[in-house]
C-alpha cells in the first residue's frame, strides 16, 4: 500500500480513518517553546549539525536558569503555557541535574508544563546516575516533568541505529523507556525521521513497534496520545558529506527509499500510512516545520488532524537547512488552516481546549 497505492488513494483512506478518531472537523495547534538547554552531545550522530563533543569547549554551551526567565516571558506572552526541553547526551549531566532545573522551572512558573527531553536523554540518565528507567521517570515527575516527547526515534532500526547515531541507546531501549513512562501513566508522543539510509520496510517495521507498543500501554493510559513524522534534513551534515564521496557502507544510501516520489508527496505517503497502522493513536501531526506550511496543510486531507506548534524557536532542524518558522505565527497558522477548510483550535498537550 505504502509503495503503490495512488497516492489519492491512500490519503482518501487515511481522511476516512481521521474522521473514526476525530470526527469534527476541526485542527489543533498549539504555543510551546522549544528550547535546547545545552548542545553537548556523546551521541554522535551522523544527521545532527547542532551538536558539538565534550572536548571542544570553544562550541559547548549549557544555558544559565537566568537564560530561561526571558523565553518563558515571551512564550506567556504569547500565549503558551508549555516548554519543549532538548539537548545532548551529556556526559555530566545526572538526574541530580535535571531535577534542581525541573525544581527551579516550575517555582519560577508553577502552571509552567513541561514535556522534556526523550528516551535517549532519560536512558542516558540512567546510564550516568545508575538507575532503572523507572526510577529516572518517577523523581524527574517528582521534580516537574508533565510529558515525554518522542525524540530520538529516527528509525527503530538498530541496523540504521549503528551506522547513524552509534553511541545513542538502542530500537529496544528507546522502546524500553517508552513502554515504563506508559506503565506510570505518562504521555507521551512517537516519532519518526524517514529519508535517509532506511529503506520503505524499515519505515514499516518502525510503525508496526509502535503500534504493538501502544496496544500494551497499561487500560485508562493515553500512552502515545500523538504520532509526527517528519523528513531529515541534511545540508551540511557528516552523513551528506559521507554520501556525497561515495563513503556510505555498503547497504546503505541515500534517500533511505527507492521510490520516485518528490518530497511531498513522500510526506504525505508517510502520514497517510501512519495514519493507516496507527489505529490505536488518536491523533496524527503535520510536521509543517521541515516540509512547508503548505505540504503540511496539504497533510490534512492525508490523515492528519493536528499542525503542531507555532514553534517560536527551534535549533536543531534549522542548522540543518530547514528555515520555514513563521514570522507571525498564530495567525498565519490559523489563517492556513481556515483556508483548508477547518476551524482551528488552540490546544494543550494533552489535547484539551486552552
């Protein structure tokens, strides 16, 4: 279905299933920030133009809580009430650390939310602070933590895994963590980052773990409330370099699919199938951010219910080349999703009316 069906086709039966899981026509949005607290990384990833090692200290940055008040001040104004909270794998950095910044964030803003860092972050954690997964996820909900995105799903490939992010944990940790914050009645959302060494099958099978993952979350639990997909972007960054001297590993190479399809119509492929195979998640985003605002709006008839966050800043797609933030946010995004033939609505991470 995924390779062949027209792709009119597939994006009228994604729409069909959209309407099963949300029936108004309506598309939600929401105001965070997106902010990466440092940009100190072990994990060594082929993609990433963001990051930088621990033994170049001329590059590294870990912002100063002084450093949050000012972004917290304009994301209140407007609007948003929440904090995307990114960053590296540092190799300093324990649960010690993230709890007094968890702890100092909400007694600065106590109606503050926060849906912070993702499964490498929190298996790395554990690494560094010898601790279960579990024991992570309990005392950094103790000190603040509302959320867990998605981030560093790429592919759930340990083939992909190895050769593009070799010291970042494993498909199964990622899982792993996934399926404990589910177990303690966390949501959380899954990604996915598609269009590099990964073939059509490995997308599938990415799809298909979440899917099973999802169908195993604890009864009364939203487990993964969302799914976003997005393509990677890769001006400038070692794994475009690699491949454009012909020094890819035999079995890989770039794009991750042989298929004709433009980028898209690639997009839309991909949210419509997801929408397809995800018949136990309620909502499916349209990552507009890498692909444009219009393919994203385009992916509303495609199966996806949600245009995700105006995104009043975002570091690491961005040094990649991708460049689509808007300059009036809100209202272009609202104006955008109007025009499609929607009414929007302004929501917050658990999907509830603000």
């Amino acid at each position: 279905m995924y390779r062949e069906v027209p792709l009119e086709e597939l994006s009228g039966m994604a729409d069909a299933e959209r309407y099963r899981h949300v029936p108004e026509r309506r598309v939600s949005y929401q105001i965070d920030r997106n902010i990466n607290y440092t940009n100190v990384c072990l994990s060594g990833c082929k993609f990433c133009n963001f990051h930088c090692r621990p033994d170049e200290p001329e590059k590294a940055y870990t912002l100063a809580f002084e450093d949050y008040l000012p972004k917290i001040a304009e994301l209140r104004a407007l609007g948003g009430d929440q904090l995307l909270l990114q960053g590296g794998l540092h190799p300093k950095y324990g649960i010690d650390w993230y709890e007094t910044l968890f702890r100092r964030l909400k007694e600065a803003e106590p109606s503050l939310k926060l849906n912070a860092l993702g499964p490498p972050e929190i298996a790395h954690i554990a690494r560094v602070s010898k601790l279960s997964y579990h024991d992570v996820l309990v005392r950094l909900r103790a000190a603040g933590l509302d959320t867990l995105p998605g981030a560093g799903a790429e592919i759930l490939s340990d083939r992909v895994r190895r050769f593009l992010s070799p010291a970042k944990p494993t498909a199964q940790q990622w899982l792993d963590v996934m399926g404990e914050a589910h177990r303690l009645g966390m949501s959380t959302t899954a990604t996915m980052v598609y269009g590099h060494v990964e073939t059509l099958e490995e997308r599938i099978d990415h799809l298909l773990a979440l899917r099973a993952l999802q169908d195993v979350r604890p009864a009364g639990t939203p487990g993964f409330r969302a799914f976003i997909c997005w393509p990677m972007q890769l001006t400038g960054t070692e794994l475009q370099r690699l491949a454009d001297a012909g020094r890819l590993p035999a079995g890989f190479a770039l794009p991750g699919a042989a298929t004709d399809w433009s980028p898209a119509e690639a997009f839309l492929r991909t949210v419509a199938i997801a929408r397809l195979v995800l018949d136990n998640v309620d909502h499916i985003q349209a990552s507009w951010l890498t692909v444009g605002l219009d393919t994203g709006v385009c992916a509303l008839h495609a199966g996806a219910d949600d245009m995700g966050s105006i995104m009043i800043e975002e570091n690491v797609v961005s040094a990649a080349g991708s460049h689509n933030l808007l300059s009036d946010g809100e209202r272009t995004l609202r104006a955008a999703i109007t025009a499609a033939g929607f009414e929007p609505w302004l929501r917050d991470q658990e999907y509830r009316p603000r």
